[in-house]
C-alpha cells in the first residue's frame, strides 16, 4: 500500500494551454445544456425536467382517475430523488404542462390557481394540488414492461427513465421551446388526430414525401385557437426544411348592435399572447391615434376571450379596421419554427416534419419489441408455475404426503421421480356421472383417487386397458424446478377445489395460445407495423377529433392586404379650417369658416397659415432643415383653445423655422430650392414621412437653408435672386428627384435666391404690387428674362415687388 505522506505519491501540478482548458471545459458544459435541459427528445417530446416530473408523479401513484396531492410535495420528491435543481424552476415547468392555454394536450391536471391567460403567475407551490392526465399516462403507458433503458439518478441511489414509451408523438402535439448554447428550438402545438392520421400514412408509405404528409397535418393547432394565414407553399417548405414561421392571427367576430351600429368581439388570441398585454397595447394605439377609427376597447373575458373593439364610425369598414391593428398590436403575431431536436436522445438535429414523425415510430416498434420480449418472459414463467401446479394436481396425495412428512418438502418436490406410480395411489373409474379431468382429453365424468395397495397400477395396463380403467397420467419423469416447487408449497388450501384443475388448463392454453401470437409478432415485421398501427387507432379514439377537446381549433385563410390602406377609409371625412400661427401653434376649426375672420392668438402671435381641409387630409410640413413631416389632420386638436405647439406632434428642431403648411396631394409635384439657389422638382409622394422624425428630402450645408417650397403648376419657372435680378427657364430643364441637393436654378455674385416659383408661360408672368393689385408680364415682354438655367438673368420689370418675392 502506498505511503501517501511519500513526496513521490503527492498530487503533482500540471499545466495546459488556457485555450484549450476553457474550449473543453465550455464544450462539456455545452453539451450537458443541449442534453440535459433545453431541447427535448424527439421519440417522447419531453425535457428531462418535465420526464422527471410525469416520472415522479408515477411514483407517486397519481393516476388521472385517483386523489391530489400538494405541488409542494410533488416538486420537492422531483428535487429530491431525480431533478438537482431548483424547486421553483421545477414547479413553474409542472405548473406550465397544467396550462389549457400553453400546452395543447395537458399532462397535469391542477387543482388551484395554475396561472391564466393574463399573464398571472401561479399561486406558491403549497397552496395547489395536481395529478396526472391521461394523456400523461399515455405517454407513461409500459414502462413497468421493460419498454424503455433506465438509468441512474444523480447520487446513484435510484433510476429514472432515459425516455418514455410515449403513446403518441409528444413532440409536435404539444410543441416544445428552449435555448441551448448556439442551438434553440421552438416548436408550435399540432393536433393529435392529425398526427396520427400522418403516422398511419407513414406506416403504409414508408417513403411518402412530405408534401403529402400535409394532407394529413395542414398545420399547428395552437391551444388557443386564432387562424392561421400562412400560405400553403411556405408551410411545406417550413415543414420540409425544419425551419420557418407562421403568421397567427386573433379570431373576431362582427357583433350587431341595432341601428346600424356594430362592434368586433376578438374570442381568440395568438399562441403565447398575454391577453393583459394585448389590452395594454391597443389602448395606446387608440392613445397615440395610431388607428384613428378605434375608438375603445374593453376586456368583457370570463371564461372565454371577449375582447371588445368600438369604431369610431359606424361607416368604416370591419376588415380595414384588423388590417390596421394587426400591423399595430400583437392581434397577429409570427410564431418561428425551429426543429431542433434529440433525433436520437443524444444528436442534436435540425428536421423535418417526415423526420420527427419517423423517429416517434421506429420508438414505438422498439417499444413494441421490448414490451412483447418482456411479456413473453413472463409467459414463460408463468407456464412453468401452471405446469408444477397440473403435476401437483394429478398427484395430489403424493404431493400431500411429501408437504406433510418431509423434513425438506421443497427439496422433496424437487428431486422425486413423478413417472413412477405412488405405491398408494392408483386411479380407478367410478359412475360416469363423476368428474373427469381433462389433462388428457378424456371425456368422461369423474376420477376418484383412492388407497388400495393390491390394485394394478395404471401405468402397468397399456393401451388396451378395460374400459373401465382409464391410462395413468404421467407428469414428468424429472423433478419440479425450484420455481415450480415454490408455487406449489405457496398454494392455499382454496385452490385444492375440484375445477381448479381446469381454470390451470384453460388459462395454459390461453397463454400458450398469447405466446404463439408473441413469437410470430417478433418475427413479423408487417405484423409489428400493423399492431402499431392498431395502438395509434386507440389513441386517436382516445384524444382524437371525436374525442372532448380533440377537434382542431386553429383555422387557416388567406391574408388580406393590409399594407396600402388609405386613411380616408380609417376615419369620418368631415371639413375643417386648419389654423397655424407664427409661432407653431396649430389646431382644427369644425367647418370651413371664413379664411379672413378673426381669430384669437396668444399675446406676440399672430396668423402665419390658415386654409380649408378634411379631417382624412394629410398635412405636409416643410421646414429650413430641408425635412417633410407629416400630420394628420384628424390629431389636430380642437378650435376652442389656442392649439397645440406643432414641435409637440412632430419632431421639428429648434433652430428650424417652418417654410410651409400644405394639404398633401398625391400626383402632384413640388418645387424645392435652398437659400444658395440650389433646388429641384420631387414627387409628393417621396416627401410624406411615416415617422415623428420626418423624412430628409432637400439637402442644405449651412449657412444654406431650405426656402421655397411650391406646388409645380405650369411649364416654365421663373427665379429672382437677393440682387433683383430675374430668371426665367423652362421647367424641363430643372431634374425630378426624390433626395438631394438639386441643381444650380440661378447665378449669384453676391447674396442668394430670394423667390421662385412655376408658370405657364402663355399665360405670362403674374405677381401683387402692394396695393393688391396683381400685374402680369405677358410671354414676348419676357423674351429678354428667359434664358437658360443657371445663367445670371437681368434686373427684374419695373413694378416688381421691392421684397423681390411672387406674392400672387
């Protein structure tokens, strides 16, 4: 033995690349986190932490059927004997196989508060109660037969299952999600008569494609229904290639109220969806105006969903209104598919749907194999038992003596020779009506076992026998085994009745009869199919479409056109005066009022724009930063007060000053230009901006600014710079962009562009003196002011304005 205070025997360091320690050590801890916690086995579909948990409560004899018992003490025996972790990460995985609404098939039934849909969490462990369900005996159903390997328990103490024999695929009927390290899976819930269906179809056409298995499987069935509007062609190829998604959308219903009014009812929501949450949203897009025809909702859910959705107008339409808000909350949602599993219980793999059904059945034929194995072995042991009890029988007296007058009466059983006659015992046939054994088919009434040393043995008579003597039965020449010898000293003195005797022979036969069937079953492999086919039947009948909960509850139809929805369609058109002053402070006026009536501003304000508009109309707002943004006019606040600042509604800068105030009109065009006489012509519907921030359209360096902002009417544009010299050019010659800096509109020494606007020049130039009066400059008095653009032009009319600016 070895010293261990010896120096030689002393642990030595060593050293190893830090690289190299870190990679294996993060390698073990990876594949422990893939194997052991977050993706679950494609031949049951379960989680280790959920398998010791269905496990456990087998332990516990939980059946669907018997009592509760406390969560508390259903988790700490899961903690305790199989699952080293945390006992709240335990319950809140048992307490999630009890929700109706995650799980489509639930594997727990709780007793207590287990959570709603709301996104409550459960009551504490103490205060709930649980068993299984019958579905989670299913997947429970032959494991005491030798159908799955076990293994032991984290101290050696115990085993556990690797896997459960699973009765129906598990997997994708209750969908599965985790994260690994650099691996994730999620996996959304099917209905179990579908699957099956799939299965059978399988089982007929081995190499079936996987376009055909969706004529069985069209798709998820999520718990809380909703519809599915996913085209077909993506979901086979998600199905095919393991990965995708599918777009889940709330089920919604028109609801009457009388007098032309109506409102939608929501009864189901997307998978995974906190009806408190959803709520939460679509009250701040009724907030924020979002979706302008939504007026209000409320949450009207007992039992079931009932979410209710009040339009502004009764005018509008139903569809345009869930168009908007499934754009605007989670009332549609993507639910990603990502089949990554434990082909094997060891492999992580990306699959199919064909994939993932044939790895459940090539476990149930091993099932079906082990369980039939293991039956068989019992059979056997039983036959050998039944076969000592019939010996036992026909030599009753002998078998009495041995148990009565042995020392060792079992070895006794063991080692005599049952083919000799006992000296006193012989069989003798009485009156026909008497009873008869059957062990060798004699058909007569009675055998009477009687004393009588000088009769003739009946071993001794042969064949030709008088009739009045039956053949002796010979037993066995050998001894009984150890098993046999057992049983017959453990026999009760109730089973020395007379048809005993028969009950023995008959249930022999029956086994011998189930043992034939076993061995033909194993070595038949069409037969095992057919016979797995057989149980798949049973538990369609059992949790299928026929069955309570069992019909399909997600819908599928086709997405409509939500992307290009007008806002005309969204709220009521009604007129309005829009008002904005110098300062920013804008608002809406019902009606078209008079545009030269006095309104009232705040002291050292005054009217800057005010024109007539619809309340569908969209505000463009341009502003010297060269940005658009747009405005609703239906956000615009009410008359009665000042208004609201306009850098309240969108975000304008400081610094910048607002250029213009327009009604959007789409079709048109616009002419830009920047204060350095830069500018160019933009469609309007490059400039509508979709967020607060606006949208950059007109590029400026300082000390350049944006300046002119004008709706393009005419062929011709006239420019007049700082230095009152006008310009006068062909449209066409000006590009058509959406974004930039533009082109140079007009030549400058010193100072920069002052005013430009479009004309036709047929018509001839027009401005106001100001006096009011407007003056026109027809096309041969321009002949000297037209050029080409970018040229220098030369001093404007006599009569033009002294601000240089086209105040016509």
């Amino acid at each position: 033995m070895s010293d261990p205070t010896d120096p030689e025997n002393a642990p030595k360091d060593f050293s190893e690349p830090l690289r190299r320690a870190i990679g294996e050590r993060y390698l073990t801890y990876a594949l422990s986190t893939i194997m052991n916690r977050a993706l679950p086995d494609a031949r049951d579909g379960l989680k280790p932490v959920h398998r010791r948990i269905l496990y456990a409560m087998r332990e516990l004899r939980l059946s669907s059927t018997g009592g509760f018992r406390k969560s508390a003490k259903i988790s700490g025996d899961v903690m305790g004997n199989y699952h080293p972790h945390g006992d709240s990460a335990i319950y809140d995985a048992m307490a999630r196989l009890a929700q109706h609404f995650a799980v489509r098939y639930p594997l727990v039934d709780g007793q207590g508060n287990f959570g709603n849909i709301d996104g409550d969490n459960p009551a504490a462990a103490r205060y709930t109660e649980a068993r299984m369900t019958a579905a989670a005996e299913a997947l429970l159903d032959g494991l005491s037969e030798d159908a799955v390997d076990f293994k032991t328990n984290y101290d050696g103490t115990l085993t556990e299952p690797v896997v459960l024999p699973a009765a129906f695929p598990n997997l994708l009927a209750n969908g599965a999600s985790g994260i690994a390290v650099g691996m994730a899976t999620n996996i959304p819930p099917h209905n179990i008569d579908e699957l099956v269906q799939a299965c059978l179809h399988l089982i007929k056409t081995p190499d079936a494609r996987d376009e055909t298995l969706l004529n069985y499987i069209p798709g998820p069935d999520f718990p809380t229904g909703g519809v599915v509007v996913e085209p077909k062609e993506s979901i086979a190829e998600t199905y095919r290639t393991g990965r995708g998604f599918f777009r889940l959308r709330s089920r919604w219903e028109i609801e009457d109220l009388g007098r032309g009014q109506w409102q939608v009812v929501v009864t189901e929501i997307p998978y995974q969806v906190q009806k408190s949450k959803l709520i939460e949203r679509l009250a701040e897009v009724i907030q924020t105006k979002k979706v302008p025809i939504l007026a209000d909702v409320r949450d009207e859910s007992a039992e079931d969903i009932r979410i209710v959705l009040e339009p502004r107008s009764k005018n509008v339409d139903a569809e345009v209104m869930m168009g908007m808000l499934y754009r605007n909350s989670d009332l549609e949602t993507r639910f990603s598919l990502n089949m990554n599993v434990l082909i094997d219980g060891v492999t992580p793999k990306v699959c199919s749907l064909k994939e993932v059904l044939r790895a459940f059945l090539d476990h149930r034929r091993e099932v079906l194999l082990r369980r039939s194995k293991h039956r068989m072995a019992k059979i056997d042991h039983r036959l050998e038992v039944l076969e000592g009890l019939i010996v036992a029988f026909l030599n009753l007296d002998r078998v009495i003596d041995i148990i009565r007058y042995d020392s060792d009466p079992k070895a006794a059983l063991m080692y005599e020779d049952w083919s000799k006659p006992h000296q006193d015992t012989i069989v003798r046939a009485t009156d026909e009506s008497d009873y008869v054994s059957p062990l060798e088919g004699i058909d007569r009434a009675s055998l009477v076992l009687e004393a009588d040393p000088s009769a003739t043995a009946p071993s001794e008579l042969g064949d030709d026998a008088p009739s009045g003597v039956p053949r002796r039965f010979a037993g066995r020449e050998e001894g009984l085994s150890d098993v046999q010898a057992e049983a017959i000293l453990n026999m009760r003195l109730r089973s020395l009745r007379r048809l005993e005797e028969l009950e023995l022979v008959s249930e022999r036969d029956r086994l011998m009869e189930e043992r034939a069937g076993l061995e033909d079953l194993l070595e038949t492999e069409s037969l095992q199919w057919s016979t797995i086919a057989d149980q798949l039947r049973e538990v369609r009948a059992q949790f299928g479409a026929k069955a309570p909960g069992g019909a399909r509850r997600t819908g599928f139809a086709e997405a409509g056109e939500v992307e290009d929805v007008p806002l005309e369609a969204m709220i009521d058109k009604e007129p309005i005066t829009v008002v904005c002053s110098q300062m920013g402070w804008i608002r809406a006026l019902s009606g078209h009022v008079d545009l030269t009536r006095e309104l009232k501003f705040k002291d050292g304000d005054g009217p800057r724009f005010i024109f007539h508009a619809e309340t569908t109309d969209r505000l463009l707002l341009f502003a010297s930063n060269g940005r658009f943004y747009t405005i609703s006019a239906s956000n615009l606040p009410g008359g009665r007060g000042m208004g609201e600042p306009v850098r309240l509604m969108v975000d304008v800068p400081n610094e910048a000053e607002i250029i213009d105030l327009l009604i959007h009109r789409p079709g048109a065009r616009m002419l830009l230009a920047s204060s350095a006489g830069d500018g160019f012509v933009v469609p309007e519907e490059e400039v509508v901006a979709q967020t607060r921030a606006g949208k950059q359209v007109l590029n400026v360096r300082a000390p350049a600014e944006a300046m002119i902002c004008r709706r393009v009417e005419g062929d011709h544009l006239a420019v007049v710079g700082e230095n009152r010299k006008l310009l006068v050019f062909p449209l066409d010659q000006l590009p058509e962009m959406g974004r930039g800096k533009g082109v140079r509109l007009q030549k400058y020494k010193d100072g920069g562009l002052s005013d430009a606007r479009t004309f036709t020049l047929a018509d001839g130039l027009s401005w106001s003196d100001p006096a009011g009066r407007t003056r026109t400059v027809s096309a041969d008095e321009l002949a000297e002011w037209i050029g080409a653009r970018a040229g220098a032009g030369r001093m404007a009319p006599r009569g033009f304005p002294r601000d240089n600016r086209f105040t016509g």
